[in-house]
C-alpha cells in the first residue's frame, strides 16, 4: 500500500468517526449551544470529505455556506434569546420517542436501499476532473439545473420577505384585505425594555 | 507557464540522488514550505507590531519604544515573552473547553489562509485551483471562534463584543466576496497565480488597480472591517466593551488572538497587493529588464533575480497597505455599530453589485482589456 492511500484512508476513517460522533453528540447533548457548535464541527468534517473526493470547490462552498452563514447565523440566534429556563416534561415521552426513532429508521433503510441500488461509478472510466469541477458546476448550473437554481432563489427570496414581515410587526400591524389593525404588536417595543410588564 | 524557480522540483531531485524514493523525497518537503510560511507570518507579525508602535508614536509626537534594541525593534520580541511567561488564567465561571477552543478556531483559519499567497510564480505553498476561494470560506470560519469565545467568557461585555464581531464580519462578507468575484471575472481563474499572471502584462499599468479603482476601495474597507482594525474596531471598543471578547483571556490565549489579528492584517495587505497591485510583478516588467540586459528570460542570473524581486515587490506592496491601515488606525474616529451595518448594507452592497455588473459588461464590450 503506498503512502498517499494509507494517508487517504487515515483521514477517511477519522473524518467519518467525527461526522459520526458530532451528529450524535448534536441531538444528545442537553446544552444547546454545545450543539450548535458541534454542528458545525460535522460541517466542517463533511466538507473535509469533500476534499478527499478531490471536490475542493464544493467542499470550499461547504465551508462557506453552511459554517460560516447557516451555522453562524444558528449560534447567533441561540445566543440572543438564550435565556436559561427549566423545560416541562413532555407527557407521553416514551411513545413520541418510538414514533421518532421508526420514522429515522425508516429513513435510513431507504438511503441505504438508494445506495446499494445505485451506481455510483462514473460513466466514463478515469473520468476525475478535480479542478475542472468548478467549470462543470457552474455548466450544469446554467443549462440543465437552471430551473431548480432558479426556485431556491425564489425559496430564499420568500424566506427574506417573511423575516422582514417577523421583523417589523410593528409598521405592518394593518391586515391589507380589510385594513383594520392586527394584533401584531411585538411583546417588546424598540425601546421599551422587556422587564415591564404590559397592562 | 511555468518559467521561474521551482524550488519543489530541484529538492526533490537532490533528495532523489541521494537514493531516496520519490514518495519520500515528497514527504520531506511537504512541511518545509508550510514551516518557511509560519515562520514569515510570525515574523511579519513581530515587525508590524513594531512599526505599529513606531508609527503611533510618530502620529502622537512620543518617541515610542526606545530602549529594548537599536530603535526598540526588540519590543516585539519582549512583548510576546511576556505573554509566554504570564500565568493562563480561565475564569471560575467559564465554560472551560470553549474558552480554550476559541481563540484556536480564530488563528487557524488565517495561519491556513496563507496556502494561497504567492511570492513568485511556483513560491506558494499550494497552488489549489479554488485559490482566492478558499480564502473567502476560510476567513468565514473566525465569527464561529470568536461567538466561542465570547459565549464561554461568561462575561457580558465579552458576549456583546463576539456578537458584534460576528455581525460585522457577516455584513461585510459579502461585499468583499462580490468584489473579488469581479476580479475572478476579469482573469476566468480563481488561482491567485492566474490572477497574478493577468495582470502582469505591462507592468504598474497592467494592474488591476485602473481596472478595478471602485472594487479596490470596496475591498480595502472590508479587509479592514474583517481585520477589525479601527475605525471598525467595534468588537473591541475599549470605551464601551473593556476589551470585547478577549476581555477574560490573559497570557498565551490572548497572545493567540494577538498573534491571529495581526496575522490577518498582513495577509489582507497581502492579498489587496496580489488582487489589484499585481503581485509580485515590479513595476516595469522583467522581461524588458532581461532584454535591456541582453539576458535569455531562463538564464540562471535572471531567475534568481526574478525570484528575489518577487519577494521583495510583495511584501514591500503589502507592507505599504499595513502603513496605510497602521496611520488610518491612529487618525480616525470609530464608527457606530449602526453606521458600520448602514454601510455595509445600504452602501458597499449596491456599490459592489454595480460594480460586479460593469465589469461583466465591460468584459462584453472591450475584451482584450477586460479579460475575454
């Protein structure tokens, strides 16, 4: 075995263990910030599988969309309404527990079923293209994944209207059909600090 | 395109006279490149550190460091013993493992960063064909450290400084991607070598800087907003956060994010010098040289000598944007947080789409200047 393969599996076998550990580490551990930053430790290890698949433009875009704005932008809203207060228990948890772990499970069978199934070898023979892969994306991207390109930007665009709309409860607070005020008032004002108490 | 000195290639040809198998010889350089860069990036911290305490002093009419060596260029040098030597304190109530995994994630993507910055045509670490690209992922890792170490300080002014932080550096991201990305459009590359080469045409005229004069101002603001660096200092406003996140950390853990400031300084000053002011081309092209000096372009002479002037044209062009940033540090007042989003939201933005949108019309219209 050369150097190069015994290197490639090292990282393989350590990237997949943090993946692995991470995930389960992000809905089991109690402290919801620790999550938060284990997740993007899982990130950050898949974009490293990218770049054992010789993917180095995807696993750059990996890096930069999902750390450093999904993940971020997670930690930030943790942080800003991180107040410590004690959960109620859920009635019935252990039946809600089973339905859960059914549903993954059934999940995983059936990505297992995609990945037996499939063919994951290419179609021509010694077909890596490795840095020419930027150029391909950006070929599919703008002729035969043009349209899907197209929706999730519509999809974002909607999601911004809506924060906007969250936002500002305050200016829209007139339903446009009938024009007479919503209830929509935000529980804290501008400048109205959150310890007083509404009448 | 590969004339120049290849470093890799000539050591691994003595290492394989020496019997070894070319596996090997690979091995054994792998990490010499990667230690030569960590090393200069110290370096490049120690002198900026100096020439920022020279310069500030030059602004305020003081002397400045005196005593430690001729012109105290040893301050550097004392200053970071200090640190090495001072007790690691982590506060009682903090959250231990994020505190010390903080400042880690906030210098190991800059130390990573310097993977792409050439000094010559073959003299980088690596020349990955996402180039600029990684730099733009890497540096969005650093909010991710910095909220880290906020959060795990347990300490309000440190909170409100790793927020900030983390705000700024997301508004002004993108900006300074979009005008990197008009660069990119101009070389059809994302190689800093490429975009190096481009440039190198005609010498000081064939720079992007007259191609790209608003993508050049966008980019210089931003780079400073990433670095922190007054007047967009917001995260660590001394009058109104103490010290922002790194208010808790002492010793060698605030020696880290010491060190990881001043690192990104000088590679954002790298990098403006390789994006818009060609690199580690001189002003007049080598080639004229060599013809002036009656010299074939791949004489032995002309490479060393093109290798050196590489160097020196680079850092001489990065240290005069660290000038800039050291005396615009010491002469402007810091903005408001709001002025600083209104900025980059409302202003650099649009400017950045505008200017993205001209240069690809540009390309259009006059591609033998735009790069077709």
């Amino acid at each position: 075995m050369s150097i190069a393969v015994t290197t490639q599996i090292i990282c393989f076998s350590v990237l997949s263990l943090v993946v692995i550990i991470g995930a389960l580490g992000v809905i089991l551990l109690e402290n919801i910030v620790y999550s938060a930053f284990l997740l993007g430790g899982v990130f950050m290890s898949v974009a490293g599988l990218y770049l054992l698949l010789n993917a180095s433009f995807v696993a750059a875009a990996q890096v930069l969309v999902y750390v450093g704005a999904v993940n971020v932008l997670i930690i930030f809203a943790i942080m800003l309404v991180n107040k410590k207060e004690d959960l109620k228990a859920i009635e019935n948890i252990k039946s809600r527990r089973i339905i859960s772990t059914s549903i993954c499970l059934t999940l995983l069978s059936l990505l297992i079923r995609v990945d037996l199934s499939n063919i994951w070898g290419l179609a021509e023979p010694n077909a890596s293209i490795g840095e020419e892969s930027t150029v391909r994306i950006g070929e599919h991207l703008f002729s035969d994944y043009l349209l899907p390109f197209e929706v999730a930007s519509v999809l974002l665009l909607m999601a911004m209207i809506g924060a906007i709309v969250l936002a500002r409860r305050d200016v829209m607070n007139e339903d446009i059909s009938t024009g007479l005020p919503v209830d929509q008032e935000l529980i804290e004002k501008p400048n109205e600090p959150l310890l007083i108490k509404k009448n | 395109m590969n004339s120049g000195l290849d470093l890799e290639y000539s050591f691994n040809e003595i290492l394989k006279g020496f019997g070894l198998s070319n596996e090997l010889a690979h091995i054994i350089w792998l990490p010499l490149p990667m230690l030569v860069v960590l090393v200069s990036a110290v370096v490049g911290v120690l002198v900026t550190v100096w020439l920022e305490r020279k310069i500030s002093a030059a602004a305020q009419q003081r002397i400045g460091p005196e005593y430690a060596g001729a012109l105290g260029v040893l301050q550097p040098i004392a200053d970071g013993l200090k640190l090495l030597v001072k007790e690691d304190i982590i506060p009682a109530k903090a959250d231990s493992i994020l505190f010390t995994a903080g400042p880690i994630l906030v210098l190991v993507p800059v130390i990573l960063s310097w993977l792409i910055v050439p000094f010559g045509q073959n003299l980088l670490i690596s020349n990955v064909g996402i180039g600029i690209f990684l730099w733009i992922a890497l540096s969005s890792i650093q909010p991710i450290g910095l909220l880290m170490s906020g959060y795990a300080s347990n300490n309000k002014y440190s909170l409100l400084g790793g927020l900030r932080a983390a705000a700024q550096s997301i508004s002004y991201e993108i900006p300074l991607a979009l005008s990197v990305l008009a660069i990119v459009l101009m070389t059809n590359s994302l190689s800093t070598i490429d975009i190096v080469n481009q440039q190198s045409g005609a010498g000081i005229l064939s720079w992007n800087i007259w191609r790209q004069p608003v993508g050049f101002i966008i980019f210089w603001i931003c780079a400073l907003a990433e670095c922190e660096r007054l007047p967009f200092d917001l995260p660590e406003a001394e009058e109104e956060l103490v010290a922002g996140y790194q208010t808790e950390y002492a010793g060698m853990k605030f020696a880290l994010f010491y060190l990881g400031s001043y690192i990104n300084l000088i590679l954002s000053a790298l990098l403006v010098s390789i994006l818009y002011l060609g690199g580690w081309g001189f002003p007049i092209p080598v080639e004229i040289i060599a013809r002036v000096l009656n010299l074939p372009i791949d004489a032995p002479v002309i490479q060393v000598f093109t290798a050196s002037i590489g160097i020196i044209m680079t850092v001489l062009k990065a240290y005069l944007l660290v000038f800039v940033a050291i005396l615009l540090r010491w002469t402007t007042p810091r903005v408001r947080i709001d002025q600083l989003l209104d900025l980059g939201w409302k202003f650099l933005l649009p400017i950045s789409l505008a200017n993205l949108l001209v240069t690809a019309g540009l390309k259009l219209a006059f591609p033998q200047f735009f790069g077709g």
